[in-house]
C-alpha cells in the first residue's frame, strides 16, 4: 500500500516507520499543503498535522477521492462538513481522536461503565487528561471522545468544560506536563468511595500503530468510520 504522511512530526515520523516495518510504502512525507504533485499518488493519506490546516488538508484529498485517516485534534466543529465531503465524492474517512487499542477498549469501558453510573447521583463525574508540554490543544481529543460518552448516557450533563464539573457541564482538567505521551482518567465520587478508571501510554508507538491499521483497514471502503468500526466490527 502506498502511503502519503500530511503532517510529518513525531507521530508522523513513527507512523512512517511502523508502516515500513509492516511492508507499506510511504510516497509522501509533509509539512505543507498537499497537492496531486506532492502526494506523489497514494492510495491513502494518514493526516496528523495542526488543528490550523487540518480540513484543509483533509478537504483537499477527500475532493479527489483519497482516502484519509486523520488523528489530529483541536479541529472537530468542522468535522461534519468533512463527513459530507467524503459521502459526496464516495470515497472513505476515518477519525480517530486516539488510535491506541489501549485507549478504544478504555473508550469501551468508559461507555459501559458510565451507562451503569447514570441512576447514581450521589456519584459526581469529573475527567482529567495529563499531556506533553507541546499539545496544542486542551482538552485532549481523547477526553472529549470520553466525555462525549458521559454526556451521552448521563441526562444531568448537557455539555463539558474546561476545569471541575459544575451543574449540567461535565468538568474535565487538562494538565500539561513535560513528556507525558497521554494519561486519562475518569472519576465518580460520593461521600464515601471513589471508582476511578485509567489509561496511561508509556509512549507514541501504539497511537502510530492503530493509525496504520487504520489505513489497512479502510482501503477499498466508502464511508465515514472511526475506530470502533476497525476494532470491533460496527460496520
């Protein structure tokens, strides 16, 4: 499979190896704005750029019928208009907020357990994300995913925000810290116990692994997908 890289970081530059190790060619490596020339043909774009260029990016392969699997954060309002662009021109796009197997079995766990949280209101809620230094956006796109999930199946919540829960808004701390690849943790608290759940990464490398996976996966597919649809089978 060839493989072009918008957004050629660190997560990019690990990505790049993983999908060398696992036979894949990579035909594009970059930090600017993709064309047909740059892309150099590929039969996927792997998108981890800045939430500033991301829809464009994404827009721009979409429109010309490139399939993309995209794990930038910090750009989700526009989201829904790249699912219509991917239905309009019938090709494919997949986001994920987090790509590690880890993270998905614990957005999993989080759906589970907060379905089961939702009749206890002595319980109150409160997410918490630790990042590297260098993110760029707070709160991470994980928290959200997991927040969103709350959200979903609890009716005292109508939103999240920034800090500690208040009212209807579901609180979420985005603490950054030097080289801290992503810690998550979400937490019910009464006035006599704490049920915490956790997912720390020790490193990058399971992110760039989903990633590719990812882009394996959605070959040949049209549609708008997410990690679920790779791990569990959804679609």
């Amino acid at each position: 499979m060839k493989i072009a890289l918008v957004g050629y970081g660190k997560m990019g530059k690990i990505i790049g190896e993983i999908a060398e190790k696992r036979g894949h060619e990579i035909v594009a490596k970059l930090n600017e704005t993709p064309t047909l020339s740059n892309l150099n043909h590929p039969d996927v774009v792997i998108e981890f750029s800045n939430p500033e260029v991301a829809f464009t990016n994404i827009k721009f392969c979409l429109e010309n019928q490139i399939p993309v699997v995209c794990g930038t954060t910090g750009w989700l309002q526009q989201k829904p208009a790249v699912e219509a662009i991917a239905i309009t021109h019938q090709t494919a796009f997949l986001y994920g907020s987090n790509f590690s197997l880890g993270v998905n079995l614990f957005f999993a766990l989080n759906e589970q357990l907060s379905n089961l949280m939702k009749n206890f209101s002595e319980y109150s809620v409160q997410l918490e994300e630790i990042h590297h230094t260098h993110k760029k956006d707070a709160p991470s796109g994980t928290a959200i995913t997991l927040a969103e999930e709350i959200i979903k199946n609890d009716q005292r919540f109508s939103g999240w925000k920034l800090d500690e829960t208040q009212g209807d808004q579901l609180g979420i701390f985005a603490i950054r810290e030097d080289e801290v690849p992503g810690t998550h943790s979400v937490f019910y608290k009464s006035e006599v116990d704490e049920i915490e759940i956790k997912h720390t990464a020790f490193n990058r490398n399971g992110f760039a692994l989903g990633a590719v996976v990812a882009a394996e996966w959605i070959l040949g597919r049209k549609g708008n997908f997410t990690m679920k649809d790779v791990l569990f089978g959804t679609k």
